[in-house]
C-alpha cells in the first residue's frame, strides 16, 4: 500500500452527523436530546428548503426524514439529494407508512423505513448501519479524488495510453494505434505507472474505472 494511500485509509471514520429533516417540532427537539443523550452529532431542519439551504454536501452521517413534509414528500426529497450532488443514506420515518411507499423508498436507496412512535433500538441500529454505508462511500470519494488528481498529472499522450492500456490492447496494439514506436510506447507506459502510484495493471484498471 502506498504512503497516500495509507493516509488514506487512516482518515476515517469522518465527523458523522444525523441530519433530521421533520416538520414537528416537538418530535425534531425530542430527537435531538436523544441522540445528544448518546453522544450522536446531530442537526435538525424542518422541512426540505432549511435542509438545501443549510446542509453542506461535505458533512458525512446520514438523513433521518419524515417522508410526509409540508413542501415535498419524501421520495421527491430523495431524489432531490441526488439531483444536488448529496450522496447521505437516508433513513425514512413516518406515522402513515404503507406498503407501496416503503417499497419505493427503497428501491430508491433508502437504508430503511421506520414507523412512528420510533423504537430506540430500531433507530440506533438504522443508524449505524447508515454510517456504516456512509463511511464506505466516504471512502470511495476520497480514493476518486485522489487518483483524478493522480491522473491530472499525466500528459495528453500518457492519458491516450492510459485508456488503451486499461482497455485490454497490448504494446504493440497501443504503438499501432497511436501510430508510435512500440518502445515509446513502453515508456508513456512506464511514466503512467509511476504517475498513477500503481504496482500493477490490475491496479491501473481500477484507478481508470474510478475516473470514468
């Protein structure tokens, strides 16, 4: 494993916050003192407006969310998450659950459906299986950002090489492709391996899979 990715790997886990989006008030602040009780980080909003206007897209946890709110309903709100650029797991709650709804929910990525009045155990379990999914997806960004900036470096002929390399075609196919020498192309190739800090082609594939 390389320094960087070392670095990496012990960065985590990040700063976790439970994000509620409820519209009631007393059941907003009752969470909050739950979740204070136990040493959870978290923040609360009170409908999905407050959220967009006041949630940063870098903050790691997960969302616990009312699936019926006063200006959008749950499942629009998730996919207003992803249209944004937020990647949290949500974690849906709701006193006028149906099947339907919780089916949809889910098939759109929600962690779980909970019913109203919450049960202590089966939020905190929720929970931490969210984090659990936030961490790994936490993880994979940072590894992304790395290896773009990794690939930043590499120069217009060695990202040609890079693409042709990873897709499957030996020296000689790159060489004839670019219209190169087979040696030149070794050395582009070389150069890609170093700048990329991989110690393998299995490895470069995954970086190049990250990238694209």
């Amino acid at each position: 494993m390389t320094v960087a990715a070392t670095v990496l790997e012990n960065s985590f886990p990040l700063r976790q916050v439970v994000h509620i989006v409820e519209d009631d008030e007393q059941f907003r602040l009752s969470l909050q003192d739950l979740f204070q009780s136990l040493d959870i980080e978290s923040d609360a909003f009170e409908n999905a407006a407050d959220f967009f206007a006041r949630a940063s897209r870098d903050v790691a946890g997960c969302i616990l969310l009312d699936v019926r709110l006063p200006d959008v309903n749950g499942i629009e709100f998730q996919s207003e998450l992803e249209a944004r650029g937020y990647e949290l797991p949500v974690i849906f709650m709701t006193a006028h659950g149906d099947v339907a709804t919780s089916v949809n929910a889910m098939k759109a990525g929600a962690i779980d459906f909970l019913q109203k009045p919450l049960r202590t155990y089966e939020l905190l379990d929720a929970i931490s299986a969210a984090f659990a999914i936030d961490t790994g997806q936490q993880k994979h960004r940072a590894r992304r950002q790395l290896v773009r900036q990794r690939a930043a470096t590499l120069t217009p002929r060695e990202v040609q090489v890079l693409g042709l390399v990873t897709s499957g075609l030996m020296n000689k196919q790159v060489a004839y492709e670019l219209g190169i020498s087979e040696i030149m192309v070794k050395l582009h190739r070389g150069s890609v391996m170093r700048k990329m800090q991989a110690s393998s082609l299995a490895e470069l594939v995954r970086q190049f899979e990250l990238i694209n």
